[in-house]
C-alpha cells in the first residue's frame, strides 16, 4: 500500500503514519478537508421561530441590518453587505440575527447558519459551509480551506446568507497568523449575491475589518421591557409596576425573560407559600435586595452591572425551583457550569449513582433529576437539544447561554464552590469515558461529544492556581483519549492542536521527564508527522527518546513505542536498511519485555514487514504479516481496523510477489468486511476494491478486472472528482487493460 492509499484505505489513523498529504498552512488536502468537515454540528437554520414577545423595541435596529444585508444585492455595488450586531451578553444578539435569518429564508435565500462560540467548532462548520456551497474535495489539494470557501461562496449560482453567532473574539476568523482586516482569511467582502451576519461581544470598529457595519444592540427602553414582561406574565401587575422592574432589571432582554418566566411559573403554582413572588412590585423588592447582597465575579468593570442584574435573576428563578420541589436545579446549574460551551450528552453523563455519592445530590433519583432538568429548561436556564445523527440516549444533549455559564462559573470561584463542583463533573466525565474505545469508529460520535468537555476540564485542572496532581491526572486520562479518537478519525490538525494543549498542560503540572509528558509527546510527535511536519516531528521522536531512555530504560513499553514511531518515521523518508535494522532490533527486545501479544510487540513486527516488502523480501514480509494477523485475530474481531489494515497489506504482498490467486482470495474477503464496516462507496472501501482489481489483471479475468476498475472510477469520480490522483490512476489502469494484449 503507498501512501496515498493508506491515507485513503484503512482507519485513516492506524494507517496513516505510512502517509501524509496535508500542506502545513497552505493546503490541507481532500480527505483532511472532509474530515474537519465531518466534525461540524449541523449549519442548517435552526427551525425555532422568535416569539413576538421576544422583538419588543428592535424594529429600528431589525430594520437597519436589514437594509444592510440585502442593498448588495440591489444593484449597489460599493454597498458592505457584511453585518455585526455587537452588545453584552443576554442583550438579544442571537434572537434578532435568527429573525433575520428567518426573514431572508422567507424571501428564497439560502441561509447557513455557523456557531462561533468555540473555535474548533467554528472551524469545522467554516469547512463544512464550503462543501456545503459546492466545493469539489480536490479543490482543497491546490488552495486554503478560506480560499476554497470564498471561491464556492462568490459563484453560488443564489442569494445566500451566513450567519456566525456568537463571535466573541475576532480573531477565530483570521488564518495562518494574518489580520481579519486584510481580508484574507475566513471573513470578506462579499459579492452581491451573498451576505454574513455576525453577533459579539466585542464592538470595538478596529477590530472588525472596514467594509462590515457595526449596529449595537442595545437594551431595552423600560417601556419596551415593561411589554415583554407583560406579554410572559400577564398576571403579573400593571404596566407601571412592570415598567419600574424593567427598569431595575437594566433593560437586558435575557434578563427580562427570565423574571418573566419565572411569574409565569409562579402563578400555575396551586398552593402558593405565604411569601411568594408572584408580581412585578415583589419581584423588584426581591431582586433589588438580592443584588446588593451578590458577590462579583471577574468581569470588567463596565459589565458588572449587568452580569450582577442577570445573575440576581437566575438565582432568583432556582428560589422559585427549589420552593416548587426542585431542590437539585440549583446544584445542577452549578454543576452544568462546568461544562464547555458546547453540547453534553446530559443522559449518559449524569450517572444516578455518582450523583448520589455528593453532597450536593443526596437523596437524587431518575425523576427528581429529570425534573429538576425540565424546570430549568422551563425557565431558559438550559437548552435541550439531539445530537445529528446519533439515535440513542447520547443524542440528548444540553446547552447553558454562554452568560450563564461563565456568570455561574465566575461565581462559584468566588464563592470557593468551584473545585467541589469541577471534581464532580471531572468523576462524572471519567465515568462516562471509561468504556469508549477511541479506537473504535462505534465510538466516535461520543468521543465527539465529549471532546471539547474532557479538554476544558483538563485545562481547568492544570491551571488552578495550585494545581492538584492527582486531579490533573484523572483529567489526563480522558483528554488523552478525546484527542487520541482525533487522530484516529484522521483530524490531524485538530489532534496536533488537542495534543499541544494536553502536553502545556501535562508537563506544566508533572514536569517534562514524567512519563505522562513522555506518553503525550510521542502521540503528539506522531500527529504532526501526520499533518506534514515528518522532519520536525522525527526530531521530537529523537529527543523525547533520549529522555526517555535515561528516565525509564530502554525496555520500558513507552520506549519501545517512542522507537517505533521514530524507525516508522525513519522508513517514510526512505532509509529502509536503517528502519528495518532498528524494527529487528525492537521486534527482539519487545517480545522478551512485552510478550508476543502486545501491541507495541505487534506494531514492530508488522512494520518491520513493510520494510522487508519495500526491499522486495516478499517471502520474509509475508511470514511476518501471517504471524501478526494470527495473533491480532486471537484478541480482536475481523472488523478491527489494524486487522484490516494488515490483511490489506498481506494481500499486497502476496500480489507483488506474483501470488496472485492467493491476493485475490485475501482481498475478496478484506473487500467484504470493508463493505459492512466502511460502506460501498467509502474511499478505503474503493482503495480494497483497486487491489483486487489488479490481482484480477493477475490471474488473467481481465474482463472481470474492467469491470471493476469502471465501477470503482465512476464512484472516485462522483466522490472524490475528475482531476483526483486516485481517479486518474484508475482511468490510467483502466486503459491499459483495455489494451489489446490485456484481452481475454
């Protein structure tokens, strides 16, 4: 298998140490393009529409950007059709950028619509937001992602609107260290077919390039928040009173939604107690008693105000819940806080049985806990939503506004609440990622919701101000693996990124001689030779060794594994004497230290096999290649990827050694467990099928031979297009069996 293949063919990460096709900060080719792509949650428009309530006061400002989205697209060619409505937070960006957007969908305009609070996630809805415009894989090969992008999205043959919500830091949209001002990166003027809104925090006009327009959002007027008040609770009081609790509770529309929720729950209650806030007047007592008394958390100055006014409401709102029989709403807030700002799999995630070991959820059950998360759903506290794509009970996930979670969190600091809640949520996350294999494809959509969670709560770790060893390494462990099912899924620049941050966080804590650094560099060295960095990651291998050696031995497991990575490396570049030399070495020592089994004992062996067959010692490559696939199929099932990989590569041998009946019996049966496991139509799958295609030229079924060859150039041309170099080697193969003298 060359490298292009391997790439292609087998689990893209086991396999692809033997290749890499990504152009460090130029292009990232095809397959890492789709890839990143896949990792993105849905960019369709979410369907949820804007209640009226929720529109009070913003029909100039609904107006204004308006106006700007669409005079590109009348005629006015210097117009800026590029929007950012910027404000605080809970000001009400999100709901007027979703009225907009419903707004142009109703007039035919394709609307996409990208969340920008996480940059990983932004990242890979920006690749997906190009496929999504029509860009061909192959044009990944020869430019920039943003390059492939703004191409695609200047020739849409449509109006279209992209909408990036919640951009908090301007420069999540620049690329390869430049400025968004200058235009290049994932932000540009668009054409007069196109428009992009954005929603921040951040207002300030040097930060945003010349051509956008800046419209803030400001809060409500008290006669305008006094009718969203009365249209949530119309029970509540008079205009009057409700105008004077819009007025204390700063205008900020979250704010006033909140409180509005909150008497409108209140009362539905039918046996109210005799202190209870069910009007505007006690409301405002309430809340302005409450806001005196409410510590500060780290935010600026200019925003004290109204995270102190937001914070006051929530608690106010887990009063009304904890009076209403939902004692665990408050401590589940707190608990969910810790999160990162992206969706949790709250089913699998809230283990009943570890809940109940904590303080905080004593006495917990199913249906306390369920409507404890109801109630605060009621109250827009939280957000559910379903995972695309996955069936079961880890597609129920949940979500916090970002203010809530970083107001509950700042509180909690402040409070010295934050590590007890932190240490629940890190046994919570253990749990729930003890049994995922990120090696296992079954697995991948759940590393992939936990991914983002398992980082931050690592990050947190290390970087309290005293750090606890023990908690970062319990935090290790499933960051590790979070980042580890990346390089897996072939995400090399996610997992290279992923990696960085663990092994600054790792060896900020533990040192850089621990072997726990020692384990992340080697997979960290592994994934930038993966994204194209092959000589600076063969020196990483080199010095990671030699502190390895002098600090664990030579015949320590990580060792042998750094040796491994490095003669792997060392093959790649072509040195195959020196590579098979050192795999012979390692092969030796391995199965006297680690035992015949082991996967490092394995991994050895069957790279020692490549080297031989790039020698053409097919014979020698071939008993090895037996040895390992027997001992891999006594611990592991057909459908395991290195099981299939070294069928693969036992089939290849086999047909480079003139064997070819035996290579097409072997690659029939690899072709068939593909198919279940990869799909038809997946490129490995295809990449089988093109062996068995030429060990069919072997044995003489040319026709047979033809006819796979077509079929498998018609998919590479629907899939991976007309100018890939898989599918001009398949046009290649099939006109020389075409050939006269290949007839038969």
């Amino acid at each position: 298998m060359d490298g292009q293949q391997v790439a292609q063919a087998l689990n893209s990460a086991q396999q692809a140490a033997q290749h890499s096709g990504v152009q460090v900060n130029t292009f990232i080719g095809a397959l890492q393009a789709k890839s990143v792509a896949s990792a993105a949650p849905p960019i369709a428009l979410p369907q949820r529409r804007i209640p009226p309530a929720f529109l009070r006061g913003r029909t100039e400002t609904l107006r204004l950007a308006e106006e700007q989205l669409v005079r590109a697209r009348e005629a006015e060619a210097q117009a800026t059709s590029t929007v950012v409505l910027h404000g605080i937070g809970g000001v009400g960006k999100t709901t007027l950028a979703l009225e907009l957007a419903h707004r142009a969908a109703g007039r035919g305009t394709r609307v996409w619509w990208l969340n920008g609070s996480s940059t990983t996630v932004l990242t890979a809805a920006l690749h997906a937001l190009a496929f999504a415009a029509g860009a061909a894989d192959t044009e990944f090969d020869h430019a920039h992602p943003a390059d492939v992008l703004w191409n695609n999205l200047d020739s849409y043959g449509g109006p279209w609107l992209v909408v990036l919500d919640n951009v908090d830091d301007p420069d999540v949209l620049s690329v390869d260290g430049g400025t968004l001002t200058a235009g290049t990166g994932w932000l540009r003027p668009t054409g007069q077919q196109g428009s992009v809104l954005v929603t921040s925090r951040d207002g300030r006009r040097n930060r945003w390039p010349s051509w956008t327009t800046m419209l803030p959002v400001e809060s409500l007027t008290p006669d305008d928040g006094a009718q969203v008040l009365l249209d949530l609770a119309p029970e509540g009081g008079t205009h009057g009173d409700a105008r004077a609790l819009a007025a204390a509770l700063g205008g900020v529309p979250l704010a006033l939604e909140l409180a509005g929720r909150y008497l409108a729950s209140a009362a539905t209650d039918p046996f109210p107690p005799p202190d209870a806030i069910t009007s505007f007047a006690d409301y405002r007592a309430f809340f302005e008693q409450r806001l005196t008394a409410l510590p500060l958390d780290e935010a600026p100055p200019s925003g004290d105000r109204d995270r102190r006014v937001l914070s006051t409401t929530w608690e106010i709102s887990l009063d009304l819940l904890t009076a209403q029989g939902h004692e665990f709403a408050r401590p589940l807030l707190r608990l969910l806080a810790c999160s990162a700002a992206t969706p949790l799999p709250y089913r699998p995630f809230l283990d009943l049985r570890i809940l109940g070991r904590h303080e905080l959820f004593a006495g917990v059950s199913h249906g306390r806990l369920g409507g404890s998360l109801r109630a605060l759903a009621g109250l827009g506290l939280i957000a559910f939503e379903t995972a695309d794509g996955i069936e079961d009970e880890w597609g129920r996930t949940v979500t916090l506004h970002p203010l809530v979670r970083a107001v509950t969190r700042g509180n909690l600091k402040r409070s010295g609440m934050f590590e007890n809640c932190r240490d629940l949520f890190l046994n919570l996350l253990e749990a729930v990622s003890t049994g995922l294999d990120p090696e296992d494809t079954r697995d991948w959509p759940r590393w992939e919701l936990l991914a983002e969670h398992a980082l931050a709560a690592l990050s947190s770790a290390a970087g309290a101000p005293t750090p606890d060893r023990d908690r970062v390494a319990r935090a290790l462990r499933p960051a590790l693996g979070a980042a580890w099912y990346q390089y897996m899924a072939g995400r090399y620049e996610r997992s290279t990124g992923d990696l960085s941050t663990i092994h600054a966080a790792v060896s900020s804590v533990f040192g850089p001689e621990d072997p726990a650094t020692l384990r992340v560099r080697n997979r960290l060295a592994r994934s930038m030779r993966e994204r194209g960095h092959s000589a600076a990651a063969e020196k990483e291998f080199r010095a990671v060794l030699e502190t390895a050696r002098r600090v664990l031995g030579d015949e320590h497991p990580e060792t042998l594994s750094i040796r491994v990575n490095l003669a792997r490396t060392i093959r790649e570049r072509g040195d195959s004497v020196t590579a098979q030399t050192e795999f012979a070495d390692i092969s030796r020592m391995a199965r006297r230290v680690l035992g015949d089994h082991h996967p490092d004992t394995l991994a050895a062996m069957y790279n020692l096999a490549r080297t031989l067959r790039d020698r053409q010692r097919y014979a020698e490559a071939e008993v090895l290649y037996r040895e390992a696939l027997t001992t891999r199929l006594s611990a592991f099932p057909a459908t395991d990827l290195t099981t299939l990989d070294l069928r693969y590569e036992l089939a290849e041998t086999l047909r480079e050694r003139g064997a070819f009946q035996a290579a097409l019996e072997e690659y029939r049966e690899v072709a068939a467990v593909a198919d279940r496991v990869y799909g038809a139509d997946h490129p490995n799958t295809l990449i089988i099928r093109h062996g068995l295609a030429l060990a069919l030229l072997g044995v003489g079924q040319a026709a047979e031979a033809r006819n796979e060859l077509a079929a498998i150039l018609d998919i590479r041309r629907s899939v991976l297009g007309e100018d890939h170099p898989a599918t001009r080697q398949t046009e290649r193969e099939l006109r020389e069996a075409t050939r006269p003298d290949t007839q038969r």
